[in-house]
C-alpha cells in the first residue's frame, strides 16, 4: 500500500507550469530515477496529458522541478508506438515528444495521419503548434505521400 501511495503521490505532482493539466500514465510497471529526474514506465503503457495520448510498450518521463513541483520536458516512447493529438495519428517504433515546442519526432517506420492523408518517411516530424509536418526520407526510403482530394 505505501508504494502505491507514492506512485499516486508522484503522478498527482506532475503539473504544468500554468497548473491547468496532468498527466496520467497506466502501466504494468513504474521505475523513478530521481537523480536522473526520469521516470520509466513500461508494459502496455498508455499515458494522457491534454489532447495528447500515447500509447507504447515503454516510457520515459524527463522532467524538471520547478516550485517543488514536476514537470514534464519531453516524453520518449519506444516500441509499438500510437500517439494521437487532436487531428494527427501515428504509428512507429519511436517517438520523442517535446512539450516546451509541442513537437513530436517519430522514427522506426513512422505512419502519419492527418485526417485521411498519410504520409511515410525515415523521420516525419510534427509541429502542433503551427499544424504542419515535416517528412524525411532516408538511405533507400524515399518520402511517400498519399493525399485525398475530395
């Protein structure tokens, strides 16, 4: 019982820095690094913070404290990678999300969505804020894109 108490201890502390929203992350497993100031979550990961969901088989947390209160810099998630946020959808093998410029990298095979255009790269990079993406090809992966018209 005392561990579950500090699990939900540490996830209540993770605000952001305006207070408006958590995160909330469920997971078959929990590791805090606080020297490190990261935490580990893995096994049929599923996280929410916002608009934003992610699904992965493991998690990484960085944070920072501030005012003695966590908060989240970016969120790594590694394996079986979903990530949904507002219009955009994705698959891949990684995602690295950095909450400060609310951009997401995603590599390992990435599959975009945006509506019912996708599109498919080495790298495809999103940017939230400005509603635009960015996809790169790699050694033998060129860019695709399938755009509808209707």
């Amino acid at each position: 019982m005392p561990r579950l108490l500090l699990v939900l201890l540490f996830l209540l502390s993770w605000v952001s820095p305006l207070g408006a929203s958590q995160i909330d992350i469920r997971s078959q497993h929990m590791e805090v690094l606080e020297q490190e100031k990261i935490a580990v979550f893995s096994g049929k990961v599923k996280a929410r913070k916002g608009d934003l969901r992610i699904w992965a088989d493991r998690l990484y947390v960085y944070y920072r404290t501030v005012k003695g209160k966590r908060e989240v810099v970016k969120l790594i998630a590694l394996g079986n990678v979903r990530i949904e946020k507002g219009p955009w959808r994705s698959l891949s093998g990684k995602a690295v999300y950095f909450r400060k410029d609310d951009r997401l990298v995603l590599e390992d095979h990435p599959r975009v969505w945006h509506g019912k255009d996708e599109v498919r790269g080495a790298v495809v990079i999103i940017y939230f804020q400005d509603d635009r993406s960015e996809v790169l090809s790699g050694p033998g992966q060129p860019v695709e894109a399938y755009v509808y018209t209707d």
